[in-house]
C-alpha cells in the first residue's frame, strides 16, 4: 500500500485573502518576523496496488478533483505505508 501526501496551493499570482488575515493576526499578536502566508489545503490518500501507474492515478485525481488548477498548484509525494 502507497501513502500520498499531496499539497495544494494558490498560484503565486492569485491573491489569498485568508493568508492576508492570518498574516495581519500574526502581526497583531507581535510575530513581525513573518513576511507571507499562503493557505493551501493537505491531504493523504491511501492506495491500494494495482496495475495503474500510481504517477498517473494520482495526477489525475488531482486535475479533476481534488485541485482547481487555473488557480492552483499542486505536488506530491508518495512513500510506503506503514
């Protein structure tokens, strides 16, 4: 069994209005350090094998579903499960 873990962003050029306000907050509570926040979304699939490329399978998923990809972005890793 294959564990996926796939990250989803906005693309750098669409605005994130909820990283602006996490970003204001953080300033507010004195984290001036922090110069950016994007707010993406994470998930981990469990596949079972089969005889689909695990590459393809999850790209695809990811094109139809699981990310909007006129205004995201998305990558993945695929490791072993335990």
């Amino acid at each position: 069994m294959k564990k996926v873990k796939i990250y989803v962003t906005l693309r750098e050029s669409v605005l994130d209005p909820q990283g602006s306000a996490v970003k204001g907050s953080l300033h507010t509570m004195g984290y001036n350090e922090v110069a950016d926040v994007r707010i993406g979304k994470y998930l981990e699939l469990l596949i079972e094998p089969s005889e689909r490329d695990i590459d393809g399978i999850v790209k695809e998923m990811s094109e139809k579903l699981l990310a909007n990809t006129v205004i995201e972005d998305y990558r993945y890793e695929v490791e072993e499960a335990n």
